[in-house]
C-alpha cells in the first residue's frame, strides 16, 4: 500500500493542449513568469517536422555545432527542437524574426568570464529567459527580471543514492526521513529547484550544490529569490526561480512540435538578390536537465 508521499509522486498531472505561437507576445510585467513546455515525439520525426522552418537558417553556428556533437538522435531532436522554440518565442517578444535575435552570455558571477547566464543581447536586457530540457521535454521560462528553469525526469533509486552526498546537509536529511518509493521523486523535485536557482544567479552547477538550501521548509531557501514547484508530467519534475519575492501562480503553455510563426523567418525573400545572411550569434550554451 501506498503512502501519501509515494502517491503524490505517482499520479500524473495532466498537459494542457499545445498552443501555438502568437504573432507577437507582450514581455511580462513585473515578477510575472511566461512558461512555455515542449514535448518531443519520437526519435527522427522533430528533424523531418523541422526541416521545412529553415532550421540551419534559425540556428546559430555554436547551435549547429553543439546539435551534431550529440550523439544520440533522440538528444539531438529535443536540442533542436527545444532551441527553435526558445528563438521562436523570443521573436515574437522582441518582434523580430527568431533568426535574428542576438544572445549573447552575461559575465560569469564568479569569475568575470564571459560565460554566465545566457541573455538578449542588449543594455539593459529587454528581457530574461531560461531554457532547460531532459529527455523528451524542454521547458522556456520568460520574464522581466532574471529568471531560472529546469525540468528533471525522475531518476532511479541509485541515482538518488549516488548524488544525495553532494547536497546540503538539511537537504540530506529531509530525504533520509521519506520512505524508499518517494525518495525518488523528491530528489528530482529538489534538484529541479536547486538547478533553477542555480541557473537564474547565472552561476549554474559550477556552484557546488551543497551551497545552498533548496529543500522542502521556504524559511530557509536563498533570500531574494522565490522558487516555485512546477505540476509534474510525463514522469518529470519542474521548477522556476524568479528574482524578488513570489509571483502569482505561473500557468505552463505547452507549444505543438510543428511550431508556426511569422517570427521563426524574415519577412522578406531569403533568396532575393543582394541579400545578405544575419551573421551568426553567439551560442546559447548547454541547459540540459540533468544529476551530477
């Protein structure tokens, strides 16, 4: 018999309907948080569905690149998928066609490096975005102060073992009190907050994860920063992490595989003569969910 933890991680929380991509959309307001979920289908349909939006047109070369270094075919669909979406998205906010949106990475927190947060480009930022994504889905979190999602499928038993000794001490304990079947899903909720918080103080995991609490009691989590649980679906956890205190409830939109804007291409001919390509842009980097 189930336990009410062990429950709670075992019923599925239903996906809206897929929606498509409005023409334009207005930057959020305030602490307000656009959510935007991509389902991958099976391996080898994204590409075929893809290929027909101008994809080596959309993408960046780092994009390109970081694609065909993927050696799985179903790993190499959801990038592609996942970053024609966020280009696609961060058009019709900025009101421009997806391949000439220019990211760019902010400063690194630590170090200085030009390798922290990916960001518009632009002084100050007309907006903030994050983009994770783990096996079949990708999540897209937009917003107008910096912002972090991460989307994590549940792991394994001896995944959860394996990497519970790189968390916080407090963290630790609140999983040793929960009974085996629940420890799981606790774990990828956990990790899917910490990540989140992670990737919104542009740090990302090169911040030893035991730095910081993102356990179950709120009292105790970063000040300045409120981390809100995501419903589960498909067997995964969510997160999003937002700069300043707690917004409203942010709903999750999900987007159709085949994603249709006048944003994804220029409105002009590509081919016409005298017209020349936008210069590629800068990567937007690795934002693949995933446990130490």
């Amino acid at each position: 018999m189930r336990t009410r933890a062990e429950e709670r991680w075992a019923v599925p929380v239903p996906v809206p309907d897929a929606v498509p991509v409005p023409e334009t959309l207005p930057v959020p307001d305030g602490r307000r948080v656009d959510l935007w979920l991509l389902r991958c289908p099976e391996p080898g349909t994204p590409p075929g569905l893809l290929a027909d939006q101008g994809v080596p047109d959309v993408l960046d070369a780092g994009e390109r690149k970081r694609a065909a270094s993927l050696r799985r075919p179903a790993d190499r669909a959801l990038y592609v998928a996942s970053h024609l979406a966020l280009r696609t998205l961060l058009g019709a906010y900025l009101r421009v066609p997806a391949r000439e949106v220019v990211l760019v990475r902010e400063p690194c927190p630590g170090c200085g490096g030009p390798h922290g947060r990916p960001a518009v480009a632009g002084t100050p930022a007309p907006l903030h975005f994050s983009l994770s994504h783990s096996h079949g889905l990708a999540l897209i979190g937009v917003a107008a102060v910096p912002v972090g999602v991460d989307v994590q499928r549940v792991p394994g038993p001896g995944t959860v073992d394996a990497c519970a000794p790189s968390l916080h001490p407090a963290e630790r304990a609140e999983l040793d009190r929960l009974p085996p079947g629940a420890r799981p899903g606790a774990f990828a909720q956990l990790w899917a907050r910490k990540e989140a918080y992670l990737k919104g103080i542009g740090t990302g995991l090169s911040r030893p994860a035991s730095a910081d609490y993102l356990g179950a009691d709120t009292r105790y989590r970063p000040h300045g920063w409120a981390v809100t649980d995501l419903p589960r679906a498909h067997g995964h956890t969510a997160a999003v992490a937002v700069l300043g205190t707690a917004p409203p409830a942010p709903a999750v939109r999900r987007l159709p595989v085949r994603l249709t804007s006048p944003h994804l291409t220029s409105p002009t001919d590509d081919h016409a003569p005298g017209r020349q390509r936008p210069r590629a842009h800068r990567p937007v980097g690795k934002a693949t969910g995933g446990y130490p």
